[in-house]
C-alpha cells in the first residue's frame, strides 16, 4: 500500500535503479554532459574521474554510496593527505556533481555529499584582501550591471577603508577626490 501512494506522487523510485554502478553511471553523465563543457574543464572532469572517483567508487552500487557516510568521509580524509583543500574541493565537487544527477535520474533518493564539510575552514589572511585587480573587475561589473558609477565608487569606497594593498587603496585615493 505504502509503495502505490509512494507511485501516485510520483516519489517511488526503483531499487534496481539503485544498484547502478557509479563506474557506469559517471561515464554516462560524462557522455551527457561532456558536449557542453570547455576542452579544459572537460579534460579536468576525465582526470578527477581516472585519478580519485574511478579508483574509489567505480564498483560501488549506486545505493551503496547513498548509505556509506562514514566511507565518504575517510575517502575525504585520505585525499587531504595528498592534496591542497582547494584540489580536494574540486575533486569532491564532481563527485557531488554527479551524485546530484543520480538523485536527478531517480537512482538514489538523496545526494549523500550534501552538508559534508570538504575542507578544514581555515583560512590565511592575505587570501581574504581582494588584489587592486580583483577589485577593479568588481568596480567594472557593478558599473556596467546598471549600477553605474555609483556601483564603481562604492568598490573605490571600500578600498579605501580597507588593506587592498598600497595600489589599491591609492587609487581609491584618487577616486575619492
């Protein structure tokens, strides 16, 4: 009984479904999705797979991935040994990635990569003080998003009162005058 109201409201999802290898479902999304990507990212995505996903998950069931937390978890533990967060980051977004389309092909209920922490959430200071670059690409969006000069002076503002380094906070300097 519980199946057919499951059915009804269309949340009933096969359990054959579930026992998809990752290996087999991975290449498939790659095939799908591969045509729109970048030559570079495209090439990226096909490292990540035959350097970390492949190697890890391939013969897993779809099914068995959705109910191994404490398994993703050491897999994320073993990448950081090896690698920056940021590569670590990357490489588990498109495991997370191609999970999402597993829960969108109705393989599995629940991405099971939603609310893992990847990485460490420590951070360096200099990585948190926008380069005059960086902030002149945000001056230049808001302006041309509508904002107008207004959008540029409030970027010029916050260089101002803020370390952007010597060029940055000069040149909002010159700005403000």
């Amino acid at each position: 009984m519980e199946q057919e109201a499951l059915i009804r409201r269309n949340l009933w999802l096969d359990p054959r479904e579930a026992e998809m290898l990752f290996g087999v479902f991975a290449e498939e999304f790659m095939d799908a999705v591969g045509p729109r990507l970048e030559p570079t990212t495209s090439a990226k995505y096909r490292s990540f797979l035959d350097n970390h996903l492949l190697p890890q998950w391939s013969s897993w069931p779809l099914a068995g991935i959705f109910n191994s937390y404490v398994e993703i978890e050491k897999w994320l533990s073993e990448l950081h040994e090896d690698y920056a967060d940021s590569s670590v980051a990357s490489i588990f977004s498109l495991f997370s990635t191609i999970l999402g389309a597993a829960v969108k092909a109705r393989n599995i209920p629940a991405n099971p990569c939603a609310g893992i922490r990847v990485t460490s959430g420590e951070f360096e200071v200099e990585n948190l003080v926008a380069t005059p670059v960086q902030a002149l690409r945000v001056s230049m969006r808001l302006y041309e998003s509508g904002l107008g000069l207004a959008g540029f002076v409030r970027v010029a503002g916050l260089l101002y009162r803020f370390p952007v380094g010597r060029v940055g906070r000069s040149a909002a300097a010159r700005v403000r005058q």
